[in-house]
C-alpha cells in the first residue's frame, strides 16, 4: 500500500471518538478522530522521522486559536510538504484541546478521516449527558460500513438500547 492511501484509508472504530453535540429533546452525535490515531497513521505511513508538526498561536478579532502545520517529507525528492489548518480553543482543557484540534484539522487536509464529513448524522431519543454504552456498541460497525461503501441513511435514529428507533419516534 502506497503512502498516501495508508493515510487515507477509511478510519477503523478504534480511532474513531464520538461526542455530543447537541442534547436538546434528542442526543446528536458526531464522530471525530483521536490525535493519537493522526500520529499513529503518520508514523505508519512516513516513519517517526518522516514527518513533522508544528504549533503556531493565532488570533482573528478577538478569538484565538491555533494553527497546526503538518509537515511530510516526499520520499521522492527529500522535500518536505505542508498542510495546515487550525482550531479554537476547547470548552474543556482549552489549551491542550486547541492543540489537538488544530492536529486532526491539518490531518484532515492530509486526507486523514475525511470520510467522517460524510457519515450519517446519530440521533439517539432522549436527552443524554453521556453517550449510553449500547448505543457506542451499536456504532462501533458504522465504520465498516462506510469503508465497504454500504449505502447508509442520512439519519440513523437509535434508542437508549442501541436499538433502531421506530419510524415515526419523535424528531430531532
């Protein structure tokens, strides 16, 4: 397998995180990727010493932020090539969350977990703090799913179980 198509390769279930992002009457759901799982795929692709990240602070009005350089260096010429992109601050950790999202960012101009734009969006019925352990359960053969290229609803709805909420179960 070629380089670019290790750091392309629809992302497994272990380096996928899911969140919440909103809560209100119903749970939605997002999937994002772990930083680690970034790193990880750089170094299978490139080797430790093949690539590169950096950190810049940057400011736009008066929001801040970072900026993520990933740097890759072209096994054919030696020449080293970078992409960037970059974050605000998290609500939790805000520091050490920016960093992080600036990484999987630049990852993503990389083509790291791009598919994840494409998933179905999660609405599990109720209002949840966390995400139920059954419902997680259930989503760990969404990415299968996505890299056998199995044709998926726009909305997958689900229960506190796990299950596949009826038609017809109260909207978003």
């Amino acid at each position: 397998m070629d380089k670019i198509s290790i750091l392309t390769q629809p992302l497994t279930a272990d380096e996928i995180e899911w969140k919440i992002i909103a809560a209100k009457g119903n749970t939605t759901l997002a999937p994002y990727i772990d930083a680690r799982a970034v790193m990880t795929r750089l170094d299978k692709a490139f080797g430790p010493f093949g690539w590169q990240v950096r950190y810049a602070p940057a400011q736009v009005g008066s929001e801040h932020g970072v900026i993520a350089s990933i740097a890759i260096k072209n096994p054919e010429t030696g020449e080293w090539v970078e992409k960037q992109d970059g974050s605000g601050a998290s609500d939790m950790e805000p520091f050490k969350g920016g960093i992080s999202g600036a990484l999987k960012r630049a990852a993503t101009a990389w083509g790291i977990g791009r598919e994840l734009y494409g998933y179905p969006r999660v609405i599990v019925e109720g209002e949840h703090k966390y995400i139920p352990w059954k419902v997680l359960d259930r989503l760990k053969g969404l990415p299968k799913a996505v890299a056998e290229g199995k044709p998926l609803p726009e909305v997958i709805r689900l229960t506190a179980e796990g299950e596949l909420a009826k038609k017809g179960a109260a909207a978003a």
